[in-house]
C-alpha cells in the first residue's frame, strides 16, 4: 500500500468482547466457582474461533469471531506464506517474475481465463526499462455484466520506514502478499459463483515501484484504466473492489474516505459493510476513518468505475522488515474472503 492521510474520528474504538471478566476479588465459593466456570467458557469459545476461522492457535481471531465462516482461511494463509517464501517481489525481479509463474498456474488449473496484460515503465533511478505485467483472471466470461476483485501483487522495493533497517529485505506480506493470497483462496468458489455477475481478478504491477518521494505510485492501475477507456471491452464493470493490506492479526477495517465521497461508489460500501454486519463479522467498522491513495483512484478517475478500497490501514509494520506471515492471521483472511464471496452472492 503506498500513501495515506490520516482522518481519525471517533477516537479509539471500544473492543467489543464476548465474555466478560470475572471479578476475582470476592472469595466465596460461589464467586470461585463462576469464575472457574467462565475460564473453562472462555477457553471453549477460543477454541471454536479457531476451528470456525480455519486456522492455528497462532492465528485465533482478536476480535469477535463470525457465527460460522465456510472460507478457507488456513488455505489462504498458506498461499499468503507461499508467495513470501519467493522473497521480495519488486517490479521487474526474479521474485515477481517467479510469482507470476504461480499465480497464472494456479488461477489455471481452477479453470480461470489467464493473460498478462504487459507494458514497460522507465526505472525511476537508471532510467532503463522495466518489464511489469497486470495478471488478469476471467471467471465466466460469457456474462457481460461484470464486476472487477483486484489487489496489488509488487512490493515495494525497500523497507523504507523501517528504524533501524530501511534498506533491508522487504517481504511484503500484509501489502502485497495478502491480497494476492485471498484471491488465490476466492477463485476456488468462482466457478460455482451464482448469479448473472461475472468477475475478474486483476493483480496490478507497480503500485509502488518508488524509491524516492517523487517517483509515481499506481503504475499498473493507470495502465489498467487507460487500456479500459482506449480499448473498451465488450463488457462493462459495474464496480470495482480492491483489496489491500487485509492480512492483519489485528484486524480493523474502517470505510476509507473516498470511497464514501465518491457518490456512485458509496453504494457499494455501505452494501458491503451491511453484508458484513449480517454475517456477524465485526472487524468491519461502518464509519469512515483513513482517506487512501491507492489504486482505486486510478479506477475510479481514469477509468470512470465505481470503486472502493477494503484496507487495514492501522498496521504498524507498514513498509517495515516486520511485515512477514507472522503479523498475519488466517483468521482475518477468512472474514474478508467470507464477506467479499457473500456480497458478490447477493449481486443481480
């Protein structure tokens, strides 16, 4: 993810939890055996939140867990450490080049519709060319009535904000890694996707390919959206999704800022935020909070899309060394895949 403005409202969010704590000052034996009674309690509802939310006690949900989420976090969470396992992946490098491979096999073999949407871009220190690539899935194609699930798969080149290491190794995987990751898991319930809908995933290259504050973000979006509008396809997109830095142990998901002022867009919020309260999933907050630059700018001014931006932009391992699987949760992957496939289920 790349640049944000930070308009916090509201002040801390309240936690809510399910059980509360026993008062463990009073000593009766009865005070001792409600209190003993709850320990065991509570420990049953953390181990179901860990079966309901398809992964290990490391990943056990922070929040209050969904009623029942039939998405595969835990598969989800392996991708998530598939592709970190390839190291960095930065525009143009062997890693992005061997995650291309593994993403255009994978989406294959589910039966989706597989093609590289290739450009060039001019690197912002040599100035020599740099090969990108948008991978863009097709999931019944034949339905013209479309809607667009994408994500950026680059990671930025260095660690930039870490303190004591900007120049280290960047993994990537909050940004980067799990949204790529989700749609792994996502396109496994496409083929069966009902409805009149059609989707397409699309992975952008170069969402920050930047090594200085004055180099360009949103290198693939732009090349995405200008394609759309010069080259218009037989389908049109009613919306688009995009999902960013949806990995986070710690899961808070708050409406981002544009997409509620965008008055064509906000639609699609609030209906995606009410899918997410219907199911019981509660990391999604419905009241704005971080106005982003992201891709979907790019979608939604070049290329004239409704658009939105599903981002946990409170992250504090954001563009450091500390952004590896283990700050992530398969638990949080399985809520937003769950609410995503549910809110494309309701589409008519």
């Amino acid at each position: 993810m790349s640049n944000v403005t930070c308009n916090d409202v509201g002040g801390t969010m309240t936690r809510i939890l399910y059980l509360s704590p026993v008062d463990m000052q009073h000593t009766s034996r009865r005070k001792l055996m409600i209190a003993g009674f709850a320990a065991a309690l509570l420990a049953l509802v953390a181990v179901a939140g860990v079966i309901v939310g398809g992964g290990s006690a490391a990943n056990a949900p922070r929040r209050g867990a969904a009623r029942q989420i039939p998405f595969d976090g835990a598969a989800a969470y392996e991708y998530l450490k598939q592709i970190c396992d390839l190291g960095p992946r930065p525009s143009g490098s062997q890693g992005m080049l061997a995650q291309q491979a593994l993403l255009a096999k994978h989406f294959q073999q589910l039966g989706g519709q597989v093609r590289m949407q290739r450009f060039r871009y001019r690197h912002p220190q040599t100035g020599a060319p740099v090969d990108m690539a948008n991978l863009i899935v097709e999931w019944h194609p034949e339905r013209k009535d479309r809607v667009l699930l994408c994500a950026h798969y680059d990671t930025r080149p260095f660690p930039d904000r870490d303190p004591v290491n900007p120049q280290g190794t960047f993994l990537g995987a909050n940004d980067g890694a799990s949204g790529a990751a989700l749609l792994m898991q996502l396109g496994k319930q496409m083929a069966a996707l009902p409805g009149p809908v059609g989707v397409d995933f699309v992975l952008f290259d170069g969402e920050e390919f930047v090594l200085s504050d004055n180099d360009p973000y949103f290198v693939g979006s732009e090349w995405f959206a200008r394609q759309y509008v010069a080259n218009p396809p037989e389908h049109r997109y009613r919306a688009a999704v995009l999902l960013d830095m949806v990995g986070d142990a710690d899961l808070q998901i708050f409406q981002e800022r544009n997409s509620m002022w965008w008055p064509e867009s906000r639609p699609m919020v609030e209906d995606i935020w009410r899918t997410a309260a219907r199911l019981g999933v509660r990391e999604f907050v419905a009241k704005p909070k971080h106005e982003v630059r992201d891709d979907h700018l790019k979608l939604h001014h070049v290329a004239k899309i409704p658009a939105c931006d599903i981002i946990d932009f409170d992250y504090p391992y954001w563009h450091t060394e500390a952004d590896a699987p283990d700050r992530c949760s398969a638990d949080s992957l399985a809520k937003v895949g769950y609410v995503i496939h549910e809110w494309l289920k309701t589409l008519k």
